[in-house]
C-alpha cells in the first residue's frame, strides 16, 4: 500500500482549519483579557472568565469525553466476539457521570469559584498533602494524552499509510501550539468545530458500510451466529462482577478529571454549569451510536470477500483497528478519509483537555500557591504555557513506549476512580475529613491496588479476590469488583480515620503539638473562607441586581 496522498490533503485542510480556529479564539482571549485587571488574566486563560457561553460549554464538555478512546473503543467491543455490545458501556456510565456531576459536583465547585478542582484539598489539607494528591491527576491527564495519541496513529497508519511516528508528532504540535496560545478559549472553540466533524464524518460513512456486498444485514446478526458470534455479546453470571467494575470505573472515574470541573468552572453560574452536564450526556448517546454500527457491520461481513482477505482482523490480533480497518475495506478511498477526519477530531478535542487541565493544576496549584505566591499575571501565563508544553511532550514520549490505547486507559482510570474519587468526595462532602483520613485512604488504595494485580502490564496478583480465575495462557484475572472494593475501602478509611483523629485532638487526648496537619486551624480556615465566598456571592448578586435596576431607570428616562 502506497501513501495516500488525497487523504494526506485533506488532514492537512483538517489540521489547518482547526489551528485557525485556535488562533482566532486566542485573539479573542487576548481582546477580553485587557479589559481585565488584576489577576483576571490567569482565570481568562484557564476559565475563560467563567462566561463562557452555554452552547460551547456543551460542546467542549461532550468533545472531552467523546475522543479517540470512545469512537475506537467501543467499535472495538462490539465487534470482539469475546465480549459485544453489552461490553461496550463507555456512552451510558458517561452519562451517569454528567447526571451525578450536574446534581452532586457543580454546586460545591462552581458555588466556591475554585480554579481546579485541588482546591479544596489545599484550603483543607495545606500545600504538603494536596501536593502528594496532585501527582495522580497529573499522571491521568499525561496518560490521557498518550492514549489519545496512540488511538490517532494507529488509524492512520492503516488508512493514509503515514508512519507511526509522523502522524503522532504532528498531532501533537498542532494540539499544543493553539492550546498554549489561547487557552480555554481556544480548547472550547475548536471543540466546537471537532465535535461537528465527528458527528457529521461517522454518519456519512455508516451508510457506506451497511450496504456493502460483503457485510451482512446486522439485524440478522445480532443473536445469530454467523462469521462470528452475535455482536450483541452476552453477560454470563460469573463476569458479572468485572462488568460491574468496569461500568462504576467509567461513571465514577471521570468525576475525578479536572477537565470535568474546567467546563464546569467555565460556566457563568451553577444553573449553567447544570445544564451544560445534562445536555452532554445526551450528545454523547447519540455520538456512540455510529461506532456501534461500525462494530456491528465489521462482525457481519465476510472479510474473506474483501480485499483485506483471511484471517480475519480478530484473528490477526487487530481488533483494537476494526474501525480504521472497516472505513478502509468496506468504504470507498474518498469516504475513508473523511472517517480519519472523524478520529482526527475526536483524538485533538481529548488532547488539549488534558493538557489544558494538567497545566491549571501544576500553574495554579503548585506553582502559584506554594513555589510563587507572588507570582505576577504575566509569569504565570507563562507558567501555563511552559505546562502545556511539557505536558505534551510527556504524552508524546510515552506513545513510543507502549501502543496499546487500552494500557494507558486503564492505568490513568484507574488512578482516578481508586485513588482521587474517594478523596474528592470526602473533602466536598464530609466536614470531618482531615488529613490524617486523606493520608490513610491514599496508601491503602495505592497498596490494595498495586497488590491486586493487572495482567495489562504482567503484574501477577497477590490478593485474590472471589472469582479469581486463570485462563488457557496462564493469565490471571479478578472478575470480582475489586476497584470499586478498593474505591470504597479507601473511602470508609478516610472517614473512620478523620473522625478518630479529630476526637483525639478536639478532646486534648493529644496535646496540639503532635498534631501535623492541624485539624483546628485548618477546620476554622475552611469555615472563614466558606463565609466569605458566600458574603462575596451575595455581594455579586446585589451588585447584578442594582444593574439591572439601573438599566431598566436608563431604559424608561429614554
């Protein structure tokens, strides 16, 4: 196979169109900005200036979470004769993610006017602990860009011919040079313009792939065995347990992604940012159901017929391909290319979330608020995009180490959902959680999960939780919800531990100087700080009101 150049010149187009946009939206960041004062510049950049406008807020949001990992994952599964749709859960955990986020996460976040969502744990916790937090969620977001990357030059390695390494590095620099330039601005304007690609690129290319000679009518498929077995899949009782886990490590673990809680700090208010979660679980429904279709068609055809031949791509190991490997066979070149764009665009919009959030925790949690305090507006813009940078170039470097998408999902979700999501939901949620809890709770997650086991990266278990099973190549498996165990374990860890250690230096069992974290300074520091934002709050809506009354006097003396 020779390098397609029509598909090379239509990425290019791609690529431009997107780097534009960027641009744009960085000069418009940079219109705004000088109308600010102050440290409005860091918050600009980060947060848009928390008025971004509700529509884009939408896209962005879906756009973070429909990338390369969800169109090629769950395409994966359905057509995986091992597993099928009912292994396919990525849409509908996200939308319990966006329902939970909206009516549970968003007020206390957005409420507060936090910058990321480590905010709370350093007003809590102080600068040493929330540190030690932050490292997780940095290494998820590195990881998320990784495996976006990965899932980019596998596609068009198989479509455009373009080597391995050319098509990551490109991608790469166009997604770090608009997100450096601009920011939120520039992330959520080409989010709009990626989302509308992919949506529009899949559904033209679907119709091409149904009615190829080669594939079978999918409804005839779906319960009936015939190249394969059905592509609906089935759930037998003893997988139950890991079906389980993988659903809650979905649904629950994206809550604890700071790029969920930049669209949601975005937001003008805590009314918007709940609208905004709603009406993206819905995108993201609908955005799966091409991917489905691909999966289902690519397990309904005879690929002996094509010119792709025998064995088929499962065979060949290839599966984690099967949709680059369908637009390539089943469609014509020129419907091809468009479905690259469609990967393209969805690998770019998780790329610059992902630098974007790594780069507001480290600028404003680490460097802002422990190395620098004084740091001025245009230092830290600089910080920012120092951050982006490296970042990138991080992700990058670790695509050559290891190509499979799903190693970097799972080690990055992972973290989230066993270590992160316990400890968010105890520092928004639990007034008595201290640091002596968050301290406990984070080891024991990291030691049950590391002595769990993860046969992704050949680390043999040691605890062996009901249902341990061992298949025909000697590879170990927990099928029972171990993460979810661990999750909860760290969670009832991080409360029993707070709760004892605050009767113990509230009652003067022992005496303050052993206290490390000092529960009582840092339980009087939360309530000041929790009063003033809402006298700031109140003082915000008086001030709207008074506009308001004032331009309606205007309005009737014209």
């Amino acid at each position: 196979m020779s390098l397609n150049v029509p598909g090379l010149i239509v990425m290019a187009i791609f690529y431009l169109l997107i780097l534009g946009t960027g641009i744009w939206a960085s000069m418009r960041s940079k219109k705004v900005e000088r109308k600010c004062t102050g440290s409005d510049g860091m918050e600009i950049t980060l947060l848009a200036g928390r008025n971004i406008n509700l529509l884009v807020g939408i896209f962005t949001l879906t756009a973070t979470w429909v990338g390369g990992g969800f169109i090629l994952g769950i395409a994966e599964a359905v057509y995986n004769p091992t597993l099928g749709l009912v292994w396919a859960l990525m849409p509908v955990p996200y939308v319990l993610t966006f329902f939970l986020g909206g009516f549970f996460f968003a007020k206390p976040m957005r409420e507060n006017k936090y910058v990321t969502m480590m905010d709370p744990f350093q007003i809590k916790y102080g600068n040493v602990l929330s540190s030690l937090l932050i490292f997780p969620a940095l290494i998820a977001d590195v990881l998320w860009v990784a495996r976006t990357l990965v899932s980019l030059g596998g596609t068009m390695s198989v479509i455009l011919d373009l080597p391995y390494v050319y098509s990551i590095c490109i991608s790469s620099v166009v997604a770090i040079i608009y997100t450096l330039l601009g920011g939120l601005y520039s992330v959520a304007y080409t989010d709009v313009i990626q989302l509308i690609l992919i949506f529009l690129s899949l559904w033209i290319c679907v119709p091409f792939m149904m009615t190829n000679p080669n594939s079978m009518d999918i409804t005839l498929t779906a319960f009936n065995e015939t190249f394969q077995a059905p592509w609906v899949g089935k759930l037998e009782l003893r997988d139950a347990g890991k079906w389980i886990d993988d659903f809650m490590v979905l649904a629950l673990g994206g809550l604890a992604y700071q790029a969920f809680y930049q669209r949601i700090l975005s937001a003008s208010s805590y009314t918007q940012a709940q609208v905004t979660c709603f009406a993206s679980s819905a995108f993201c429904l609908v955005l799966g159901v091409p991917s489905v279709l691909v999966g289902a068609v690519a397990a309904s055809t005879d690929w002996n017929l094509t010119s792709y031949g025998s064995p088929t791509p499962y065979e060949r190991g290839q599966a984690g391909s099967i949709l680059p490997i369908a637009l390539q066979y089943l469609t014509p070149s020129y419907v091809s290319i468009i479905g690259i764009g469609a990967v393209a665009a969805a690998v770019m919009s998780s790329m610059d979330s992902a630098l974007l959030s790594s780069a507001s925790m480290f600028s404003s949690n680490i460097y802002k608020n422990i190395i620098r305090n004084q740091a001025s507006d245009r230092e830290m813009q600089w910080v920012i995009r120092t951050s982006v940078v490296v970042c990138g170039l991080a992700g990058t470097a670790l695509t050559f180490l290891d190509n499979s998408v799903l190693v970097f999902w799972l080690v990055g979700v992972d973290m989230s959902y066993t270590i992160m999501f316990p400890q968010l939901v105890c520092v928004l949620f639990f007034k008595v959680s201290n640091g002596y809890g968050a301290s406990v709770g984070y080891l024991l997650a990291l030691v049950l999960r590391i002595l769990s086991g993860e046969p992704l990266i050949n680390l043999p278990p040691v605890i062996h939780f009901p249902g341990f099973r061992k298949d025909a190549e000697g590879v170990m498996t927990q099928f029972f919800p171990f993460r979810t165990t661990i999750m909860l374990t760290s969670l009832c860890s991080i409360l029993v531990a707070s709760g004892v250690t605050s009767v113990i230096f509230n009652k003067g069992l022992l005496s303050e100087r052993w206290d490390v974290f000092q529960i009582k300074r840092s339980q009087a520091k939360v309530t000041a700080l929790t009063r003033l934002k809402k006298e700031e709050s109140k003082k915000d809506c008086v001030e709207a009101k008074e506009a308001v009354v004032n331009k309606q006097l205007l309005d009737t003396s014209c």
